[in-house]
C-alpha cells in the first residue's frame, strides 16, 4: 500500500498541499475551505482542510484567511472572535475583500 505521503507520481500529502496552497493566500483576500480542497487537488475534500487547518499553529500558515462558502467565517482554532478581528485588520472582514480566486 502506497502512502498519502509518497504517491508513485512524487506528487505531497495533501496536509503539505493544503498548508501550501494557504501559505499564498495574501492579507486582504480569502479563500473557501471547497477553494483550497480543489488548489490543492481534491476538491471534495473542504471537510478535510478544515480538519488540517485545526491543527495548524505555525504562523506563517494564515488559517483564518478561509472561510465557508456561505459567506460566514467558520471556525478557527484560537477562537471565532480572533479569527474576525485578524480579517478585519487585514481588509478581508469589512469590504468583504474580493476573494483570491477571482483577482487571478
């Protein structure tokens, strides 16, 4: 059995494309949890980077840049009011930025 982690096509785990695909998501802009699923090559698979980005705690991955589809925030894991005030202070909350995907 073949791992997530060493596919035969040398391609990631989809955690480490997921972290990546956040990772440029830049202050001011959003993306939905479905949006990075499908950039980071299972676009069914929102549930899951909801489930990664729980765990994330390393700064330079901006979790609370992804939101729901309906236009809500969703969860963050340093808490729902934190995860509104970093978007405010970015640009992202107020104006309700344009999301990334459609400034490309």
């Amino acid at each position: 059995m073949i791992s997530a982690r060493h596919r035969t096509n040398g391609s990631s785990s989809f955690a480490e494309r997921v972290r990546r695909v956040v990772a440029r998501i830049p202050r001011g802009k959003t993306l939905t949890y479905g949006e990075v699923a499908r950039r980071a090559g299972n676009p069914r698979a929102f549930r899951a980077v909801g489930t990664i980005l729980s765990k994330n705690y390393d700064p330079r991955i901006p979790c609370h840049r992804v939101v729901r589809a309906d236009g809500t925030i969703g969860n963050y894991n340093r808490g729902a009011e934190r995860k509104k005030e970093l978007l405010r202070r970015e640009g992202a909350l107020a104006a309700r930025a344009t999301p990334l995907w459609t400034s490309q």
